[in-house]
C-alpha cells in the first residue's frame, strides 16, 4: 500500500499537513479512520526512521518534500506495513500536533520513542530539553540518541581526537542527565560504530543514572571488530530501546564489506539475540533498522583503522575475519545504488516487510 492509500482517505495532504502547522492538530486528526485492509496480523516490532531513507531520496529527486519526515505520516506508515510502532526524530512541536499525534497512536495501539542527536557542532541543550518534552507530550517515555559522529575509524585521526570526542559526549550526558530526571524520561545512547564495550560500560557506570541507558544496536559493534553476541550479553542489563539488524559480509582487499539484509536473512543469530534482551528487561521495544544501501566497507588491514583503537588485541582482529570468511556467500554483496532509482525505493520497502514478517513468525515480535 503505498503513502496516498493511507487512513486519510478523502482528506487533501496538503490541507492536512497545513492544519498541523497551524496547530489545528487535533481538529485534523479526529478525522482519521482506521485503514482499510489493516493487516490480519501485526508485529511488536517498530520501525526506525533510517529504514526509509531512500524514500525521501527519491521525494526530493522528484521536488517533493519527503512525507515520511512528518511524526505522523511516518507513524502511518508503520501502521500500514503491520509494525507496532516508530522511533523517529519528534523535534519541537506544539500542543495540539502532540494530543493529537498521541491519540492516533494510543487508538491504533502503537508505542513511539523519540530520537535526537548529542553529537552535533550546533547542540542546544534548551532545544534539546524541548524536544525531551514532545517527546513526553506524545506518549513516548525513551529518546534515543547519539553521542560519537561518523564511524570512529573514518571520523578520527589519531587516539587524542577520539579522546576528545568521547569526553565531550560524557559532558553532554552529565548535562543532559538533569533534563531526563526531572522530566523522568530515559536516553537511549547507542553502540553508534564509536565505543567500543569497555568504553561504553565505563561511561555508563561514571554517570551511574537510571535515566541513562542504552540502545543496543545488533548488528553496529561489528564494524569494531566485537563480537555481536558479546555486545547483545555485555549491553543487555542497560537496554531501554533496540535496533534489531542482520547482516551479510565479504572480504576485499583492505578489511571486508558490511552489508544490510532483512532480518533472518543475514547470519546473526538474531532470535537468541532478541531472547537475551527480553530476558533482561521484558518491557523493551524492539525497532527494525535496515537501512538499504551499498555494503559500508570496513578497512580493517589498514594503518588508518586502528589508529584510535591501539589497545585492541589481534585476536579480536583474527575472530572477525575468521568470521567473515565463514560466513561470506557466495556471490558478491549487492549494490543498491547500481539500481535505477524506483528499484532502490521498492527494494528499500521489500527489505522492511521481509523483516517484519520473520519477528512475526520467528521472534514474537
């Protein structure tokens, strides 16, 4: 089903995305009804905004403003493809667009989780403690985020650029601590291809706050050479939200390819992953994140790679590769961005429903 065969049939978008900007949000969306042919059964898996990115590329491409950038639409969206929920950047809202954001998702019994960013130049922290409130005023009790940018390893050149990076995302934390305490609201901080284990848990265990916790990506760490059952058992006790992923590798000349599947169609062992974090902490939402694009190249056999990870033992280098070689298949990891453009888009759509449909009837999800 796509977008314009959405809940608000006979309602124009442009009229409906003009009533929420003028703050008539709850007028608007009291017009919405229930989809027809809503799926027979649903997932309790979310989806994460990243999963459609090509979408937008492809409204942009077509002098569109990408749709699925409104919380709303983003969140219908979800409901039609049968996923219980979103996490999705909320930004500043008013009022009215927040009652009426969260009456549309409490009716169709769908959670949302917020998403910021600790790890921009441009961070506010009174931008910031307002969007912990849009994200309260819509229902959502976890605000996920980043505090490292990039990938460590093609971010930073040297180990006193990483050290600074990571000490100012500790300031940003202790800072923003304050903020999610008296709002009593949880930050989610994920395994963002930036700390490694140890790293992570030292960070966690310094601001020693309930409010702070993690969102615990599966498939991230692996880009760090860490196992990606290790990074499941050593983040599981501080999980608040989770990005479910699976992935395919292969070698090349200077490390080996990284690249996205739907779940079930990788070679993590994604439902003992999913077991270990239930076991944990039982009320946790689990939200897809595939992101389809090319496979992310991981250099590492070269200098530049480990130039701020010096500490690292070569036998966390040995089991990966040993790792890739075993699992790689045989024919090469696709390109997506060798196909033509609505390809990419259907391919992007394909890679979530087949996802949805195996924690359906393989995770209980």
């Amino acid at each position: 089903m796509r977008i314009t065969d959405s809940v608000t049939v006979g309602l124009d978008r442009r009229r409906f995305l003009g009533g929420l900007a003028a703050g008539s949000g709850i007028a608007v969306l009291s017009r919405l009804a229930p989809a027809a042919g809503q799926p027979v059964r649903r997932s309790k898996m979310g989806l994460a905004s990243d999963c459609w990115h090509i979408h937008d590329r492809d409204q942009a491409a077509k002098g569109q403003k990408g749709d699925l950038s409104d919380p709303l639409l983003f969140l219908e969206r979800c409901y039609q493809l049968g996923a219980g929920g979103m996490q999705a950047p909320l930004g500043v809202r008013d009022e009215p667009y927040c009652a009426g954001l969260r009456k549309w998702a409490e009716a169709h019994e769908m959670y949302i989780e917020g998403s910021t960013d600790l790890a921009g130049s441009r961070f506010d922290a009174e931008r910031f403690e307002k969007e912990v409130l849009t994200a309260k005023a819509v229902g959502a009790t976890v605000v996920r985020t980043v505090t490292i940018p990039g990938r460590r390893y093609e971010q930073f050149s040297s180990v006193e650029e990483f050290a600074r990076s990571s000490q100012r995302a500790a300031e940003r934390l202790r800072l923003v601590e304050p903020i999610m305490a008296k709002h009593r609201m949880r930050l989610a901080v994920e395994n963002h291809k930036g700390h490694r284990i140890d790293e992570m848990l030292d960070l966690l265990k310094r601001l020693s706050s309930e409010w702070i916790g993690m969102c615990v990506d599966t498939g991230n760490s692996l880009a760090l050479c860490e196992d990606p059952m290790d990074v499941v058992r050593a983040y599981a006790p501080f999980a608040f939200s989770v990005h479910v992923r699976d992935h395919a590798v292969q070698e090349y000349d200077e490390g080996f390819l990284f690249g996205e599947t739907a779940i079930g169609q990788g070679f993590f062992d994604v439902p003992v992953m999913v077991r270990l974090l239930r076991e944990a902490h039982p009320e946790v939402h689990f939200n897809l994140e595939v992101i389809a694009r090319d496979p992310l190249r991981v250099p590492v056999l070269t200098p530049k790679y480990w130039t701020t990870m010096p500490g690292v033992p070569a036998t966390d280098l040995v089991r990966t590769l040993r790792t890739v070689r075993a699992k790689a298949p045989r024919e090469p990891l696709p390109m997506v961005s060798s196909l033509p453009l609505d390809q990419q888009v259907e391919a992007e759509q394909r890679i979530v429903e087949d996802s949805l449909a195996y924690a359906r009837a393989h995770l209980g999800l």
